[in-house]
C-alpha cells in the first residue's frame, strides 16, 4: 500500500514501488464509463507473474459460458457472463539503440506519476538510466474521453539527457491477452482459461493497426484499432508477431532533444454498431482524433470534468485525507458508470475483474442516489439499462415458476441470471423491491413523469407481481414471504427476512398507487400498459392487502426488529475471539457453517432503518443499531457506509465517523486487501451518502427533502450541492450554522429540522442554527 501525499485534487506517487504496483494498477485506472485502462505503464512490466494485471475492459462487452453443476437442478442459471480483457492497445515500447527501457533494469533516478481528477489525465514523470549508461528524462499522459465512448489517447515523449543515437518508439497493439482465472476466491476472476477473442482479421498500414475478433459464445465482433504518429522525422516500419501488431519508429536524435508520440486508440463492438460499420467506425474515429491532437482532447476532458465538480463536488475543512478520499471516490464512480443506457456499473467498475464485471443490486441502493443527485441523467441511464433488460426478467420469472411478473437478474451484465450459487444470489429476490424503490427516488426528486408513463409504472407494476407470486397468507392472515435471503449473504434461504419484507411492502404500495395515477391522469397509456401486462382490474387491490398484512418480524422481549423469523434463536458468532486471519468468514468457513450462526456480513435490519426511515422511531433505531452492530463483521464493503448514517442520526457521533471512515478510504488504504482486483464502487458511492444521508441528515420521505445536519468535531466545514425538482441546492455546514443557497430553479420548500425553509430567486439563502 502506498501511502500518499495529501492533495485535495489527485493521488500521486513519489517513487516506483514494485510491492505495491499491483495495488497501484487499480488506483491509477482510467476510464469513462466504457473503456477502462489499468494504470499499468505503456511498457508493461516485467515483474513475477502474479504481480500484476494489465487489463483493457469494455463496459457490457463479455463473453459467456455454461456454468457446469455437478449436481443440476430445475431452473439453475445455465449461462455466465464476464467481463473481458480486450486487447492491450496502450502500449509503446522504448529502446535506446539496443536496450530497452525497463524500469526493473537499470537505474530510477527520479520518479513521479499523478492522476488528476480535474484534468482527467494520468501523467507520469521520470529520469531513467539504462545498465549501459544512457540516461533519458520520459514524460507520458493518458486520456480516456468522457465526449466519446470508444477513444482514448497517450502522449509519450523521450529526451536523451547524455548521449545522442538511435531512439525507437514501438506502437503496440497487443491481442494475446486473457483473463485472470479464478483461484478460491470466490469473488475474483472467471473459470475460463486462454484467450477468449478469436481473430478474424488483421488491417495494417503506415500509422494504423487493427484487430477484428470475435467471441465464441455470446456472438460479439470486436475491432480494436490504433493510429499514431512522431512528430520529428523517422523511419517507419509495421509488422505483426502473432496477435501483436507493432508501429515501429525510429529516429535519429540528438541529446537534448525531446521525440513525442501520439497515439489514438478505439474499441468498437457489434453490441453498439452492426459488425459491417466497426471498421469504418474505427478510421472514422482516429482520424477524427489525429486531427484535433491529444492537446484539444485533453483540453475537453477538463471541461467535462470542471462541469461535472461544479454539479458534485464535496468539500470538507478539516480533514486532508477524506476530502482526498471522496473525490478519488467521485471521481473513479464518473469513471466506471455506463451512460448509454444499455450499460450499468460493475462492483468493481472497468478496473478490475473482480466479480467478473457483473452488475448488482448495489446499483439501485448505493450508486443510483449518488447520480440522482450529482448528475441525473445518468441516473436516467441506469434506469434504461433495467428498462431494456424487462423482457428477460419475464423471462426468468417463468423459469422460477412465476406465472406473471418479472424477476430481475442478481448479478448480470446483459440481462440474464449468473448467479451459479443461488442461496446468496438468485433467492435475493429484494432486487426487484430495490428497482422499484430507486425508481420512486427518481420520481420523487425529478417529478418526471414521461419516464413514468414510458417506463417506470410498467417496471414497477410488472416486478411487484412476483411479490403475489412468491408470498403468501398464513395461518394468522398475514402475508409472508418465505425462502428468500436478504441483503445479508451470512443467513440464505430464510423465511420473513425484514429488509425484504419491508421493501416488498413499500414495493406493493408504490405500485397500486402507480396504477391509480395512470388509470385516472393518463388513461390511455394506463390501457396500452395494462393490455401488455394483461394487467387485472383486481390487482392492485391485492398488491394493497399484502401490503397491508405484511408479516414484519418483531422480538417483543428484546424490542428489535428480527432480521427473520429464525435468526435471533440462532447461536451467536463469536466475532471477538474469532483469529483476525479467518475474516472474511466466507472464505474460511463453510457456508453451512456461517448459516445456522447469528452473525452478518453487512448491514441488513440496519439498511431498512435507512431506506425506510419515517417507518421507526428513533429509539427503534437506537435498538436495532447496537443489537446488529455487535453480531455484524462488516466483510462487505457495502456495510460500514450505512452503519455510518444510522450511528450519526441516533448519536453516536464517534461511531459515525469511525464507520464513515472505514469507507471513504476503502480502497485508496486497502482496507479489505483486495483493491488491486478492483475498486468498491458501491463503497465510493456509500461515502457521498455518508455526508449527504449521514452527517447532513438528508432524507426524501415521499416526495418531502429533510435535513437535520450535524458537524462532526473533525471538521470546520463541509459543503455538497443536489439536484432536486428541477432545482440546484447547495448546503454548508459549519460551526453551529446551516447555509442552504439555491444555485439554480425558481423555488425550493424543504425542512431544517422539522422547520419549513422556502427558497426562491429572490430570496436564495438561508443561515440556520
């Protein structure tokens, strides 16, 4: 782990440190949402295998495989999906007449590499001289553009500080790649050994290179490209050893003088385009870039960017390393998300292959609030992405026995389940309660009601018929909902699990009032909706009654919420005594084993006292919060976010910032030790919640903004801005005083504390104690 210096704007690293480089090769990935690049050197690294992974990912570009049972079962998910590890078109290879440049031979004689959140740009700095005695100063910077999906582009530039001769740049386009195969770690890497791209085609010719392939399984064509270009004179030759295609440019030059190459990379697949344009596309876009230069690139990059922290940017007085920590966390979130609608974003985003780039709950829950509020129309995306994936969660609710409705995946990336262990995975059956919830968020801050009528009531009401389907009425007239596993994977295949119970409730509800608006404020689409549901008059009535009967588990002696009906009579994990070496416990215990103990992965009961808030009573919460925190091991990095935002609204304001900092530099710390597989995303995200939820008490109770902010005694001040109803809200904390500022809208009515505050063009602050 490095530890590094504190800049409020980008981490940067002093010194080459191979104990931490493969740490480091997440940290300092790009990316935009589509292509993402590890932050390896364009030279690659020489290092022992299993110290490093130079990895190229395409958001939602996978290939798929049989999953094989040695013990099959009816309606088992048949077919993974994984990310892939695309072709290496980064690379550029430097040789000083014959020695290469490695920075595992020879001398480092200085040594810096920054990666700047406002600029985008991954820069590096160093003096280097070679076992002969060669020195050269390298100067590299790596954009991946947030204005074009497909594209990215590297300036690497050499000086010969000591001698004069024969300088080679060698543009590399690398297909020989593959996947990291998966140990005994459950959450890393996929069975697939070898390459999984298949070539088709090869196109070289002075500056460009291309590699057409395809994937064997799920049907794709890809065509990585790259052009580059010197901007001294040289001699130009290409050719091809297997699937690596190289540029090779030589020069003549003198001491002292600087040689630059430029080079343009692009993936283009046929999940966006039809296989007969991606060539075309390719050219298309190199040139494009090639004539505008890495300069104009790297100038739109930064106005991206300045935008973007404009809208979302946190500041905190007080704390040099979390304000670091957050806008690391920011800023690798605006990295990974998809934007277009057909992608989501991966537990670990494009840096890594952990979790196989598969997309989860943790979307809706952690991520989806941090977009809502930071920029919405990428909230909207995430929402297509679940809109185009309806028909195959139909699709899987027949396969599981349901007659109508639709079950979303668990963990997917194109729509289909590929959860090989279905007790923690597909028996999560809350997902579906957590789309709907994330889309009653969205109408709730935005009012946008044409997405409603296109797609929202038709999402709503389509997933909350799995809840009639998988629930039932008991003995006492109460409805349950039995054989199901909650947000917690330590207890699986439990009856009445509260989180889903409780999110059902408020899922049926949501989707009865939906049908009531449409039938009576848009009548014609409510008929064109109901007629591809086939949608019963009657059944909005018994999504009313479940949800009124709901069965929510109680323990009247211990005055908690029961995580289910099973869990409290279980023995209790012995978490104290536990070696600090057996956590997690899912790698060192049998699931068996972890099952029939009272003991939590990660925030379960808890999760609900925050999504569902205006439910519990302080005291409720104040219970609740020290029973599960004591029987809880945070092994999920999704835990520690929201026990933070509970402690801070019961008071326990230590604990709160214990807990917040857990979290907001998770990954920056390495504080679960697996960060060079890949960043946390929902964790990143579980930090600005943190602040907005946790500190600034913000809630959005049926359609009602609250705050009933705190400071914690760390800081001097802390500031975060909202979009909501159309408006633009800054708040800042500081001292004994709340300043809320309407940066944008004509009004805003929300509430400090239970006061009612109105903000309007003409009157856009207010000072609060």
């Amino acid at each position: 782990m490095h530890t590094f210096p504190l800049d409020a704007w980008c981490i940067r690293e002093t010194s080459f440190d191979t104990a931490s480089h493969f740490l480091d090769e997440t940290l300092f990935a790009l990316g935009n949402g589509y292509i993402g690049l590890r932050g390896t050197a364009e030279e690659g690294y020489s290092g022992p295998a299993g110290t490093s992974l130079d990895g190229s990912y395409l958001n939602g570009f996978y290939e798929s495989e049989p999953i094989h049972y040695p013990e099959n079962a009816y309606a088992l998910a048949r077919t993974n999906q994984f990310m892939l590890n695309v072709p290496n078109a980064k690379g550029v290879s430097l040789w000083l007449e014959e020695e290469r440049f490695d920075l595992l031979t020879g001398t480092v004689e200085k040594y810096e590499r920054s990666l700047d959140f406002r600029t985008g740009i991954l820069e590096r700095r160093l003096e280097w001289t070679s076992p002969f005695g060669r020195k050269v100063a390298i100067h590299s910077r790596r954009v991946v553009c947030f204005e074009n999906k497909h594209l990215f582009a590297i300036r690497f530039e050499v000086t010969p500080l000591n001698f004069a001769g024969a300088v080679r740049l060698v543009s590399t386009l690398d297909g020989a790649v593959k996947n990291l195969e998966a140990g005994d770690d459950p959450r890393v890497g996929s069975a697939v050994s070898g390459p999984a791209l298949h070539l088709q085609g090869v196109e070289q010719r002075e500056h460009f290179s291309a590699l057409i392939q395809d994937t064997r399984n799920s049907g794709f064509t890809l065509v990585s490209a790259n052009a580059s270009e010197l901007d001294v004179p040289h001699v130009l030759s290409y050719g091809q050893a297997g699937l690596r295609l190289e540029q090779r440019y030589t020069v003549q030059a003198a001491r002292g003088q600087t040689v630059a190459l430029t080079k343009y990379g692009s993936y283009f697949s046929s999940r966006d385009y039809a296989e007969s344009e991606l060539m075309a596309r390719s050219q298309e876009a190199l040139d494009r870039a090639r004539a505008d230069g890495f300069d104009a690139l790297a100038a739109r990059q930064a106005a991206y960017l300045a935008d973007f922290w404009q809208q979302a940017d946190v500041e905190i007085a007080g704390d040099d390393a979390l304000q670091q920590g957050i806008r690391f966390n920011q800023f690798h979130l605006l990295q990974s998300v998809g934007r277009d609608g057909k992608t989501n974003i991966s537990a670990k985003g494009v840096t890594g292959e952990g979790y196989e780039g598969h997309y989860f709950w943790d979307t809706e829950i952690y991520i989806f609030p941090f977009f809502l509020y930071n920029k919405p129309e990428i909230a909207r995306k995430l929402l297509d992405y679940r809109w185009a994936g309806l028909e195959m969660a139909r699709k899987r609710a027949r396969q599981m026995s349901h007659e109508k409705g639709a079950l979303y995946p668990w963990r997917t990336i194109a729509g289909e389940e590929c959860s090989a262990y279905f007790p923690a995975g597909t028996a999560q059956y809350h997902i579906n309660a957590d789309i709907a919830y994330s889309i009653k968020l969205y109408l709730d801050a935005t009012g946008d009601e044409a997405y409603l009528v296109q797609a929202g009531a038709e999402i709503v009401m389509e997933t909350a018929r799995i809840w009639a389907g998988i629930g039932s009425y008991n003995r006492d007239g109460r409805f349950v909902i039995n054989e199901v596993t909650g947000p917690d994977e330590y207890t699986a295949l439990v009856n009445n699990n509260y989180y889903t119970n409780a999110m059902a409730q408020l899922h049926l509800r949501f989707a009865a009032s939906l049908a009531d608006k449409l039938a009576a404020e848009y009548p014609a689409d409510y008929a064109r909706i109901a007629a591809a549901m086939q949608l019963d008059a009657s059944e909005a009535a018994e999504w009313r009654r479940a949800a009124d009967l709901m069965l929510l588990p109680y323990d009247d002696a211990l005055q908690i919420h029961a995580q289910d009906d099973s869990f409290l009579s279980k023995k209790v994990w012995d978490i104290a005594n536990t070696p600090k070496d057996k956590f997690p416990l899912l790698l060192n215990y049998h699931p068996m084993v972890i099952y029939r103990h009272q003991v939590c992965k990660q925030a379960d009961v808890v999760l609900a006292l925050l999504l569902l808030s205006e439910q519990f009573s302080l005291e409720d919460k104040r219970r609740d919060f020290d029973y599960y925190e004591a029987v809880t091991t945070h092994d999920s990095s999704l835990s520690s976010c929201i026990f933070s935002i509970i402690a801070s609204e019961v008071g326990y304001h230590d604990k709160a910032y214990d807990y917040f900092m857990e979290t907001a530099r998770l990954d920056l710390d390495d504080t679960h030790g697996n960060t060079h597989y890949g960043i946390h995303t929902a964790a990143m995200a579980g930090t600005w919640m943190g602040v907005a939820y946790g500190f600034a008490g913000m809630r959005v109770v049926n359609g009602e903004l609250r705050f009933a902010p705190t400071l914690p005694k760390q800081w001097q001040h802390y500031q975060f801005k909202i979009h909501i109803k159309g408006c633009l809200l800054q708040v800042r904390v500081s001292g004994n005083q709340t300043d809320y500022t309407l940066l944008r809208g004509e009004s805003l009515a929300f509430s400090h504390r239970g006061q009612a505050v109105e903000l309007t063009q003409a009157a856009a602050s207010r000072a609060l104690a």
